[in-house]
C-alpha cells in the first residue's frame, strides 16, 4: 500500500499521533540547525552578564529557532505527504508545522505521551467491548 493511501484511511487518533511525531521529527532536527549555528557563531553560545545583551542573544536564538523550524519542515515536505493527511501538507500548514516545531523537543515528547496514552486507551476499550460482545 503506497504510503499516502496509508495517510488518507487514517483514524482520527493515528493522525494526531502521526502529526505529534512529525513535530518531534522537525523539533529535533530544528535544534540541531539551531546547535551548529550557535557553534559557528561563538557570541550565541555563550551566556552574557549584560542582560540587555543577553536579552538580545535570547531573541536572537528564539528568531534562529522558528526559522529553523520552517526551514526544517520546508525541506522535509516531500516525505511528510505520505505520512500527514492531505490537509497538513498545504503551504500555510507546513509554516504552522515549523512554528510549531520551534516549541522544543521536551514539549513535544510529552504531547506524544499523551496521545498515545489516548490511543492505547481506545485500544483497551475495544478490546474490553470484543469480550463483552463474545458469547459465553
């Protein structure tokens, strides 16, 4: 079965659970970017006692973070079609996705807990109606 076929039969839970791992994907990735950056760049790596110019490093790493995202979530386009429903692939999508990836991989990992918590959930319901519905 070709992988956007896949993308389109998905439950409403699978594609949220498929959404979230998407942006632990891009969140991940987009702080690597932002990690060489500020590897090249000594004066972003490095905490300043100025707050005004620390305040400006902390903008300026929050600035490099969403453009990682977008960029990120850009260049992984393609692959993403075959996983996200449709709908998640459009232009003004792919911007939320790297916004959102922007967020940090921590946030994202526990958003995933939840979901497949939510997913297991269903899964144990369904199972316990399967019993239920079994003749004795």
């Amino acid at each position: 079965m070709e992988l956007s076929a896949l993308a389109a039969n998905m439950t409403p839970v699978e594609a949220l659970a498929a959404i979230v791992g998407v942006l632990i994907s891009l969140s991940v990735a987009s702080e690597r970017l932002v990690e060489i950056i500020k590897g090249i760049i000594p004066f972003l790596n490095q905490q300043n006692n100025d707050e005004t110019k620390e305040g400006r490093r902390k903008a300026i790493l929050q600035a490099m973070a969403v453009c990682s995202g977008i960029i990120t979530a850009w260049l992984a386009r393609p692959a993403l079609a075959g996983i996200l429903p449709n709908a998640w692939t459009t232009l003004p999508a792919i911007f939320a996705l790297g916004l959102l990836a922007s967020g940090g991989s921590g946030l994202w990992n526990a958003v995933l807990s939840y979901v497949l918590n939510v997913k297991n959930m269903k899964k144990e319901d369904l199972k316990q109606l399967q019993k239920k519905s079994q003749p004795a």
